[in-house]
C-alpha cells in the first residue's frame, strides 16, 4: 500500500515538473490573435456593440402597440358615483373593474423609422469601433513584441561580451603569474569584465520590464511561463511601399475612417429625426372592460357579461407652437453634421501623419540597417583580429577593450536598426490591409 502511495507520488511529482518545465513559445501571430481575444479594451467595445444592438431592437419594437392589463377593487361610502353605472347613490358600494388597454402610434413625422435607420447605423458604427480597437490591441502587441525581441538580442551581445571578457581575464591571469604581462594589463581586462556583467544584468532588467509589458497587454498573470520566437532567418530588410499608396489604401480599410464618415449619416438622421417634430402625430388607440357593483341586484358573472364594453379612438396631435423647441433641434443636428464633417478630416489628416511617420521611418531605418550591417561586420572582424593579436602578446588590453566596445556599439546599433525596420515596414504593411507577420 505505502509502495503504491510513493509510486503514485512519485508519478505526480514527475507529471507536475514535466508541466511545469514545458511552456509555450509564442509566436507574433499567436499574440497578436490571444490579445484580441482577451484584451479588456476590445471586450468593452464588443459589450458598447451589443448594448447599441439592444438599443436597436428597443426602438424596432416601438412599431408595435403596447397592452396593459388593468384590475381594481374599491369600497365607497356615503354619496357618491357608482364607478359601474355612473348613478348618483348614497350608499355603500363595492365595485370591481377589469379591462385591457392598447395603444399605437400610426404617425409620427417618420420619427420612429428614422430611428432605426439611426440605430442600425450606429451598431454598425460600433462594430467599426470593435475592428479599431482590435487595431489598437495590434499595433501595441507587435511595438511591443519587437521590443522585446530586440532586448533579447540585446542581452544575448552582453552576455557574449562578459563570456569573451572573463576568458580573457583567466588568459591575463595565467599570463602574469608567468610572467609575460603586466598587472595594469590584467587589471583592465578586470575591469572590462566588471563592466560587461554590469551591462549584462542592466540588459536582463530591460528585457524581462519588456517581456513584462508584454505579458500585461495578453492579459496574462505575472507567474505564467512565457516565451516568444526568435526569428531564424537574419532580416535583409524589404521595399518599401509608395506612400500615397499605402494613404488610399488605408482610407479604404481603415474602420477609424469608415466609423468617421458614418458619423455623419448619423448626424443627418438626427436632422430627420428633429423634423419629425413640425408633423402632426397620429395614433390609435382601444380598450375593453367590465365590471361589477354592489348596487345592482345582478350575480357577478351576470354584470360582468351585461357591462361589458369596447372602446376604439383615434388621436391626432398637430404642433403649431412649441416655443422653436423644434427649430433648435434641427439647428442643433445641422451644427453636428458640420462637426462630424471636421472630425472627418481630422482623422484623415491624423491616419495621414502615422502613415508619413512610418514611411519616413522605414526609409530611414532601412537604409541605416544597411549602414549598420556593413559597420558591425567590419567590427566584428577588427575585433577578431584584435584577439589574436592580444593573445600574440602584439596587443595591449586596453586596446582590446576599446576594440571590444566599438563591436558591442556596432552590434546593438545594427540591432536596432533591424527592428525599427522591421516595425515601420509591418506598420505599412497593416495600413495596406496585410496581417502582420514575422
């Protein structure tokens, strides 16, 4: 039995380590798509979407006739109307009323149809809002996963550095105690040690805040194990598009533009709507009911069935003067189109500027990621040739060191050169309609 509870503990244990030890590795894609999926901010416009819906279905309803049940039972004392027979009596009464009332409203200055006409605009307006949101979440998941992708880099150079700087100290420490080196020599190399673990543990904060702020825009929690992709191939870098292009295209698809012009076929139901208001009103209405009183020597089914009536009236209501209550209205919705007209253009001009920004961008990055490239290879082979020539003893340390820094600078200004490339051409490529991809 014992043997059986270890085995199993044991097996557990093992289970749990495996799960434990396994996490996912994340690609761009699969960010980009949890992100959408459990974002706050796109939920909160999935629920304004469904609320604008409801909203929809309110007003479709108003085409209706409503029906309300009605049921009383009162006792009177004294002089008094019968509430049955409208006799005058001076007597105790006890009576009892049922009936059913409808109503509906068979005109309206088109009020009600434009309404919904401006409902319907409006869930589509906000299933705009939802696809700019999901945008949003994008845009901030891909800053962010390159971000991090480039401090991973980052941390790799810093910890290749302080790799090469401690071999070089044990190198400079065997050297002195034989002899063949100076002590400023081994302490320099110390020292460029030091320095480079400094670098390193800076390099590893910088990149586990980014990985982080990753994690907090998928709405993970804090101790979920995450990782994300490298990519294999080494960026080469690609054309960048024509940007008036990438402008018309993204007038086209872009929902912060579409939800900016249906903004205006809003406004303009809001001026039906008011209008609506100098038409007369027309509506229908009926009722039927019965009912009982003590002062009558008939059974209560019989008085039911004997006061039983019916009811059917027609009602019209024609504004003549309503203070301009009405022309303020009108004014007031034509004051808005013009202020959806601007809006209109502000958001051309703003979705204009991001997409001059990053073209300027991606042009500049690309051709200092060819810059950077030619720089960090030339380095790196200086810094090579320096470490033979340090081991040959035809180097000093310091010399080294100073070839060392001039690689590390080369190698993280190419790294960033290949990021901010790599982000500016994607932000292109999204105003264009294209996924986002690595």
């Amino acid at each position: 039995m014992r043997i059986d509870k270890l085995f199993l503990l044991t097996l557990m244990s093992m289970v749990t380590t495996s799960a434990i030890g396994q996490s996912k590795v994340w690609t761009l894609e699969d960010c980009i798509n949890y992100a959408i999926e459990n974002s706050i901010t796109v939920k909160d416009a999935e629920l304004t979407k469904t609320n604008s819906e409801v909203t929809l279905t309110s007003s479709q309803m108003q085409r209706l006739p409503n029906l309300t049940g009605s049921a009383s039972q009162s006792f009177t004392n004294g002089t008094s109307i019968d509430p049955i027979t409208s006799d005058y009596v001076n007597q105790q009464i006890n009576s009892t009323s049922v009936g059913l009332n409808s109503s509906v409203t068979l005109f309206q200055g088109f009020q009600t149809n434009n309404q919904i006409a401006q409902n319907k605009l409006l869930v589509n307006q906000n299933s705009l809002y939802v696809e700019e949101a999901k945008n949003s979440i994008t845009l901030s998941i891909v800053e962010a996963y390159l971000q991090a992708l480039y401090n991973q880099e980052a941390l790799e150079v810093a910890q290749q550095n302080l790799n090469s700087s401690e071999k070089e100290v044990e190198r400079s420490q065997a050297n002195f105690e034989a002899g063949n080196l100076a002590k400023k020599d081994l302490l320099d190399a110390q020292s460029q040690a030091a320095s480079n673990k400094y670098s390193l543990i800076s390099a590893q904060t910088n990149y586990e805040q980014q990985m982080l702020t990753l994690k907090q825009l998928l709405e993970l929690q804090p101790e979920d194990a995450f990782e994300i992709q490298t990519p294999d191939d080494e960026f080469e870098g690609t054309i960048v598009p024509n940007k008036m292009e990438v402008y018309q295209q993204a007038l086209e698809i872009m929902p912060e533009i579409n939800a900016s012009e249906m903004n205006i076929e809003i406004n303009e139901k809001d001026v039906s709507i008011a209008r609506g208001g100098y038409l007369p009103t027309l509506s229908l209405s009926g009722s039927l009911g019965s009912g009982y009183t003590s002062t009558q020597d008939l059974s209560f089914a019989d008085q039911m069935d004997l006061n039983y009536n019916q009811r059917l009236g027609l009602s019209l209501s024609i504004p003549i003067f309503n203070r301009y209550s009405t022309k303020a209205q009108v004014q007031t919705a034509q004051i808005n189109i013009q202020k959806a007209q601007l809006n209109l253009i502000s958001a051309e001009k703003e979705l204009y500027q991001k997409i001059e920004t990053a073209w300027q961008n991606a042009r500049a990055a690309q051709e200092q990621l060819l810059s950077a490239k030619v720089a960090r290879d030339a380095a790196l082979s200086a810094y090579e040739l320096a470490q033979q020539q340090h081991e040959l003893g035809a180097m000093s340390t310091i010399d080294l060191v100073v070839s060392q820094n001039t690689y590390t600078a080369a190698e993280q200004t190419y790294i960033q050169a290949k990021y901010l490339s790599i982000l500016y051409t994607q932000l292109l490529a999204f105003y264009q309609g294209n996924d986002i991809k690595l």
